[in-house]
C-alpha cells in the first residue's frame, strides 16, 4: 500500500471494527464476576476509539477513498480485527474471550507491521509503523491480563 489517504481509509475501518468488537466483549462479561474483565474490554474499546478518532483527524484534510467492503486490501479478504468473532455471549469463559482479544489485537499488529515493512511512501511507513506501535501496547495488556488468568 503505498497511497496515504488509502491506509488511512483502512485504517479508519480497521479500528472501527476493533472498537466495536471489544464493546461486544464488554457486553459479554455483564454476568457476575466479571465486572473488571468488562471494564478492561470497555477501556480497550476506548483505546480503539483513540485510534480511530487519531486516524480519522489525520485524514481530515485529505481526499480519503470512500471503498465498497470488497476495495479493502485485507488479509485473508477480512479486516484483520473481525474474523473468528462467532459466539461471543456471556457463556465464554474469561480465558477464551483474553484470547480471541488477543488474536484479533495480533492480525492488527501484523497488517500494520507489514504495511510498514512493505510499503514504499514513506509517509505511508511512518503511519503505519505508528499504528503497529499502538497496537503492541494492546497486544501486552492482553498478554499480561491472559498470564494473570493461567496463574
């Protein structure tokens, strides 16, 4: 991807999804016990709103493609937030809902890491070297979280 206004058009999508699948999560974790596991997933879906609203806010002097769900350039053809999301209800376990998290947070690490490692604009790499960085931050709250859950 080496066009500025199409990485942020994916990246806008991309977090979009993300927030709206840990306020899924969040919901999910209503049932007793699990009042701090919902608000963990509710604070991750603000952290993915922040990422949104800072994507949204650096495109909002530019041209951004408006693309149809077949446009995006996604791995697997899927935005990399959104697969395996299937049965999310308050009958998953706590473990299980830290590692769908935690999946989903590492396909978006790695679409970021690879637009950064593979695109050609500079610009390009640099916003999306940022937004992989973000998303590492994520990918070790889950880790910790999905370690204090085994021990």
């Amino acid at each position: 991807m080496n066009d500025v206004e199409r990485f942020l058009a994916h990246a806008i999508a991309l977090e979009r999804e993300a927030a709206r699948r840990y306020e899924e999560l969040a919901a999910a974790m209503q049932t007793d016990g699990r009042a701090e596991l919902k608000a963990f997933f509710a604070r991750m879906a603000h952290f993915s709103r922040l990422h949104l609203a800072e994507a949204q806010a650096r495109g909002q002097w530019r041209d951004l493609p408006v693309l149809a769900e077949h446009e995006y350039d996604w791995p697997d053809g899927i935005a990399p937030e959104t697969a395996d999301w299937a049965g999310v209800d308050a009958q998953m376990t706590v473990r299980s809902a830290l590692e769908l998290a935690l999946e989903s947070e590492r396909r978006g690490h790695a679409y970021y890491a690879a637009v950064a490692a593979l695109a050609q604009d500079p610009d390009v790499r640099h916003l999306a070297a940022e937004f992989a960085a973000e998303e590492a931050e994520h990918l070790a709250e889950l880790e910790r979280r999905l370690h204090a859950c085994a021990a």
